[in-house]
C-alpha cells in the first residue's frame, strides 16, 4: 500500500519533467512512515524510471523531485483491484478527491449487472452514515440502521403498536417493577455469549454517557441482576414506560471490544466508512433469519445516476430525475413536522414575550416553499396535526411592528438549522420574511452532528429543525420534549422543571387516547409560551424496485429491511 500513496503523492504533488522542492519529511508524512522507509519508496520509483530525485545540497535547500511519467491509469487499475477486494477506503484513497464519488458509481454500474450467489439490498444515499453506537444515535436513518444491528429486549410492533418479546423470552410489569427473564443461547456477533450481566453493562453505560435520550432513562431507578437470565428494572415516578425505554434503540444491547461494537441483531455491520455501510446476515441470530443476504448503503453524491436506476431502494427525487421505470412509488406524510422553536434567552428582543408572538404570527403566514427539488410539504398546525392540502393562497399581510408600538431588534437576529436541503430552504424563507418587515438577520448552517449540540444551539434566536415520530407516539413525544438538543437549549431551567413535571403527570393517564391529548395540549402551551412555532409537513418519498416485495413505509420513512424479498429475474446483478 506504501507503494501506491507513494504514486499517489507524487501525482498530487508534482509535475512531469518540472523540478519541485519537496521535503523528505512530507513525502513520509504523505506514507505514513519513518523517513527511512520513505527514501526506500523513492528509491524503488527512481529505478522503475518514474521518478527524478535530486539530495538537496547546502543547508536549508530542499530536495528536487520531478516526476518522468504520468501515474493516473496505474493508480485507477490499482483502485479497481481494491474496489473488488472489497478494500474501500484504500481504493479511494488512491483518487484525486474530486473523482472519488464519479469514480465510484462508474464502477458500481458496470459491475452490479452480474449474477451473485448473495442477495444484497442496494441502496443509493445523499451522505455517509454517521456512528452507529445505539446510545448516542440521534439521526432517523442511524436508528434504523442500528435496529437491525442491536437486539433489544423487547420489540415494538408497529403494525399491531404492541410490545413483543425479542431479547427477552417473557417479561412482565408488576407495580413498579418490570422483570425480564432472557432468551437461552444468545450471542453477540463475535460469538461472545449475551446474558443478563451484559444488559446491565450496557445500561450503565448508556446512563453514564452523555447520550441526548440519557433523561428518558434516569427514570429506571435501578436494574438488579438475578443470575445469568434474569433481571429487574425498577422505576418509582414512571413504572409504565418501563417496557417503551426497553424497546428504545438506545437499548440495542451492545458489548465493546477494544476499538469494535458488536450487537445481536439480524445483521452484523461489516464495513461502515465515508462511502459504503456494509450489513451481513447473522447466522446465529435468535429469531427469524431475514430473507436478503446484506445490505449496502453507498454515498454517491451528484454522480449516483447509474446506481440509482439499477438499485433496489432510492428517494423519489433521484428516481425522478434519471428515470422513474422500474420502480413502485411508497409516499405518505411524515408524522412530525419541520419548526421553530425561539430563544428567549440570548437576544435581548427576543426575550419579549410580545416580540416572540409578532414573530409567531409571521411565521404562520408563511405557505410551504415550492422550489424544493422533489420535496411536498404542508402546512402544519402541530406535530400529529393533519396537513393542510387547501390550494395555496396568498395569506393576509401580517402588522407591522411600528404598528403596535413594538420596536425593531438593534442587532441581526441568527438563525441556525443543520446540513439538510429543506430545512435550509426554510430557513432562507423565515430570513426573507424578517428582511421584509425591516428585520436584520444571519443564517447558519451547521453538519450533523455539530448541529446536535446543546450549547451551540443556544447561541442562536431562531433553531429551525424538524423531528419525526415513530409509531410510539409516547415515546415520541417524551423524546422530543424532554430529550431533543434545539428544544433543550431555548428553554429556562424552570420551563424544563415545568416541562419534566407534566411529561410525568401525563404519562399516570390509562388511555393512549388521554395521554395522546394531553400532549398536544402540552404542544399547544409551548406554542403559547412564544418558544415553539410548528411550520411544515414533509411528504415521505421512497421508491423500491419492481423486483421488490417489501412491506409499506413505516413511520420513519423507511421500509423493514428483515422483510424484503428479492425476486427473481433474469441476469439478477451481483452485489458490490
């Protein structure tokens, strides 16, 4: 491998028949080793004739190098021969950067045609997944990565919302006190036994961590062990959401090995890196083997045009664009909507409650932006509200502030949202309508994770961002009332008291349906309080192959990976 980052340093950084300076020291820095080994590197590319190098003479001159001939196709057929190795990461390292994604998809058509002994879910993806450590997941994708790489010990059902076992062989609930007695014979995905000892381990490290949903879990009171496959969990303020924390992807039970995470779930995670998420069948999972062999993710940016039309899952925006043929549409509206919440604690304008309501009321009079690439919203009267599909109208001119004897904000107002092209869109659209009543302000955007940070989004007035509900709408709404990082860091330390304290005394209600309202009624207040502004709707898009027997979406937008079936055609294209 030294070889080619050798070739590969030297494409970068020289030129043919053009003497360079260049120091010994870079050149193995660029290898990643000792300068000695690099003079021997140099030394073999000066015999094969590809490389000049002349010893700087006098103290301070550097080195000569010029390269004699050009490098491009060896190092591309050197790539080739990594990519079928399936060694990712040293055959794009090879690549000038502006090639790799291009470089990738090339490949990725012309081989995804032959027949495979496997069947691989391919899917193509606008990035690169993040860490996939269940405690500290925060992304819906992640989630649901990560559900079918970390077992729980109870699931939830989403077809029939109710809890079944899976970890677990029998559980049940008594006063405080929800005892689960384990599975026999189960095992992580390096072989390594799970037992009761293990589930404890992961909640304790999960409840010493800094994970955002760590305050739904300060409810478990305390987790006892009685013996290899029993334990206990306790919980005094909030018994009854004992079995929703154990369904939670953040109690995928997982065991660290050194650098390595290791689950019991359907899949094993083979390779995760900037470009490709690898997922390979269990052989000695627990439950029902899922049909397909693996699954791919692959981030392939702009140049994904070939992969999206000859792969099995993709958004309807991409499928659109290169070709719908093939594929069945799967659409409904995502439960959640994209918000505003407003800081009163930062901008001393914005600490007027009078202000805050103005505001409220101008974000409401905007209608859903129209200029998204394949993206339908809605408007949205609250997080389980029924979009509003009436035709678009031009809204009612909203009062200007001179007009109610309000002033004008001294300094520019910012506004912070995350790497995401509708949310960015809203949040050029909530800064258009500042500037059109006279209002300064600045727009931030930060990546995934950054965005994720309590501290950082407190430093911003207005926080656009979006939540999506599952099919546990308890869970749901006590994560994203008491556990989401752009709610947290607008509200006092009395607003989250306050908020804590009703979360509890909603969740003593017997009924769904009781507690299902009262949290909208809770919704409602935040809206009252000048914190919290619902916006917008997002239509789900998601397209599957005709080859495709797959289940319908479910709440996140995704489809149920242990219930895809590939079936059989011609010339069935081999995987990656």
């Amino acid at each position: 491998m030294r070889y080619w980052q050798a070739l590969a340093f030297c494409r970068d950084q020289l030129v043919q028949d053009e003497w360079r300076a260049v120091s010994l020291d870079r050149f193995s820095e660029a290898l990643g080793c000792t300068r000695r080994n690099a003079q021997l590197v140099i030394k073999r590319l000066v015999k094969e004739q590809i490389l000049d190098w002349q010893a700087g003479v006098g103290r301070g001159n550097l080195p000569q190098a010029k390269l004699l001939k050009r490098v491009d196709a060896r190092l591309k057929r050197q790539a080739e021969h990594y990519l079928k190795a399936g060694q990712i990461e040293p055959a794009i390292s090879l690549l000038p950067e502006q090639e790799r994604s291009s470089f990738l998809g090339d490949y990725l058509a012309q081989y995804q045609s032959k027949p495979s002994d496997s069947d691989i879910l391919q899917i193509p993806f606008y990035r690169a997944t993040h860490g996939l450590d269940p405690i500290s997941i925060s992304r819906r994708t992640e989630h649901h990565i990560a559900s079918y790489l970390y077992a729980k010990l109870i699931h939830f059902e989403h077809k029939s919302a109710e809890f079944r076992c899976d970890l677990a062989q029998f559980y049940q609930l008594r006063g405080d006190t929800l005892t689960v007695v384990l599975r026999k014979h189960l095992y992580f995905h390096d072989g390594s036994e799970l037992t009761a000892h293990s589930v404890k381990g992961h909640f304790e490290r999960l409840i010493g961590s800094c994970s955002g949903c760590r305050p739904l879990f300060e409810f478990i009171d305390e987790v006892i062990v009685d013996g290899e496959r029993q334990l206990r969990f306790i919980s005094h303020q909030m018994p009854r959401l004992l079995p929703k924390l154990l369904a939670h992807t953040a109690m995928g039970i997982s065991k660290e090995s050194g650098e390595k995470r290791f689950g019991a779930g359907p899949f094993m995670l083979v390779e995760q890196n900037e470009w490709r998420t690898l997922l390979r069948v269990f052989p000695r999972y627990h439950g029902y083997r899922p049909w397909i062999d693996g699954i791919e993710i692959w981030n392939l940016g702009a140049n994904a045009k070939e992969f999206t039309l000859h792969s099995d899952v993709a958004h309807g925006r991409e499928v659109r664009k290169y070709g719908s043929e093939g594929f069945v549409a799967k659409r409904q509206w995502e439960p959640g909507c994209v918000y505003a919440m407003l800081n009163p604690q930062r901008h001393s304008w914005m600490a007027v409650t009078e202000h805050r309501a103005w505001l409220q009321g101008l974000l409401s009079t905007m209608l859903p932006p129209s200029d998204l690439e394949g993206e339908v919203l809605a408007k949205a009267q609250g997080m389980m509200g029924q979009p509003d599909l009436s035709p678009a109208s031009v809204e009612q001119a909203h009062p200007l502030l001179a007009d109610l004897n309000l002033s004008l904000p001294r300094s520019p107002l910012t506004i912070l949202t995350y790497q995401l092209s509708t949310h960015i869109t809203v949040a050029e659209q909530v800064a258009n309508q500042l500037s059109s009543v006279g209002i300064g302000c600045n727009i931030e955007v930060l990546p995934f994770p950054e965005f994720d940070n309590e501290k950082r989004l407190a430093e911003a007035d207005i926080i656009i961002s979006g939540e999506v509900f599952s099919d546990d709408s308890d869970m749901s709404w006590l994560g994203w009332l008491l556990c989401t990082s752009s709610v947290n860091a607008c509200l006092s330390a009395d607003n989250k008291h306050w908020l804590k304290r009703q979360a509890v005394e909603i969740m003593k209600q017997e009924t769904a349906e009781c507690r299902l309202a009262r949290f909208e009624s809770l919704e409602r207040e935040l809206v009252e309080r000048g914190l919290y502004q619902p916006l917008y709707h997002t239509q789900q898009d998601l397209n599957v192959s005709e080859h495709i027997a797959a289940p319908d979406l479910l709440a996140n937008g995704w489809i149920d990976f242990s219930q895809v079936v590939i079936m059989p055609k011609p010339n069935r294209r081999a995987a990656s």
